[in-house]
C-alpha cells in the first residue's frame, strides 16, 4: 500500500471541538503541533480520516488537507481547496527559497 505524506491544518474557534479533532488524529497515531500536523497515509486512509474530521468540524471552522507529492506539486482535499492550497505553496515558497517558484495547484 503507497503512503503519501499530508499536511493537515485546522483553524477551529471552539476548544471543545478542537480536542474532538486533536483526539481524532491521536487515535490515528498523529502528532499535531498546535493547529498542523504532517503523516503519511494512503489515499484511503486519507479520504477516511479527512471525513472524520469534516463531520467533526463545525460550519464556521475550516478544514485543509493537501497530499504533498512533491516539492513541486500540491494537490488538496477536498478539490475546493485548491486556493488554500495555492496560499498555502506561496507562503512556502517565501518561507523556503529552495522551493521551486512553479507549482504545480
């Protein structure tokens, strides 16, 4: 079975619904530094997990999970993150030069 790894980032305004995500991804043996974390999982293991957490999440919350193929290649989940995830490469980019200034969104 392929691995591949994710970016996960969550911007949850309630705490109680914070652990509820914090627990989620304790239970799939992912660490979480604050409000993003980096693992390996195959596709299904990510459609699975990213549904969890959508279906834990309220309205107002926001939710990106970006399968990191290369270091010049983004693809998100769900595909209407595209833009987040574009944002997400740019400050990459500024953040990291060596990252190629092309990105494949």
């Amino acid at each position: 079975m392929y691995k591949a790894p994710y970016f996960i980032s969550f911007d949850i305004t309630k705490n109680k619904t914070r652990r509820k995500v914090w627990k989620i991804l304790e239970e799939w043996n992912i660490a979480s530094q604050k409000s993003a974390s980096i693992c390996s999982l195959s596709l299904r293991q990510a459609q699975e997990l990213f549904g969890q957490l959508q279906n834990t999440i309220d309205e107002d919350d926001s939710l990106l999970m970006a399968r990191l193929t290369s270091l010049d290649e983004i693809t998100a989940i769900p595909e209407n993150s595209i833009l987040k995830a574009a944002v997400m490469a740019s400050d990459l980019r500024k953040s990291h030069p060596r990252i190629p200034k092309k990105l494949k969104i």
